[in-house]
C-alpha cells in the first residue's frame, strides 16, 4: 500500500486538504470522513458506504451475538411527571 503525505491548508473559513489524484478521487465526490480515538482517520467515497459497512461487519467473529443479546431489564418510568406533555 503506497503511503500519502499532504499539508492542512486553510480555505475560506474552513481547514482543508488536497488529496493526491492517484487516489482516484473525482471533483465533487463525496467523502465521508471517521475519526479515531487515536487521532487517526478513515476515509472511503460515500458510494462505497455498503462495501465499507460490509467490511465491518466481516470484521466479527462467526460466533458473534450467537447467544443474541440477552435480556435487558429496564425500570419502570413515571411518564405522569414528564413536562414534555405540557403546553409551553
């Protein structure tokens, strides 16, 4: 896999930069962005949404969720003293 190196560069209000054509991108294209905890990001074409998310979930082991989620036990609300249902 061939590495990148690019400077973030400042565009109007905004922070920005320029992506190497080898990269294949095309003007206007859309591109989603996902930062990491560790300060890293990812970056695909929103076009390949599906094959990303497909990926991820590839990326779990076969006996993943095999027992299912279980029972999760959840108190009682009192929906009476909400102050959503009151007019404003």
């Amino acid at each position: 896999m061939v590495e990148f190196t690019t400077r973030v560069f400042k565009s109007g209000n905004s922070l920005a930069i320029r992506l190497p054509k080898a990269l294949g991108f095309r003007v206007g294209e859309d591109v989603k962005f996902a930062p990491h905890r560790d300060g890293s990001f990812s970056v695909w074409r929103e076009s390949d949404a599906a094959k990303v998310l497909d990926s991820l979930y590839g990326a779990f082991s076969p006996g993943f969720m095999a027992g299912g989620r279980g029972d999760i036990e959840q108190e009682n609300r009192d929906w009476s003293r909400s102050g959503r249902d009151r007019a404003a």
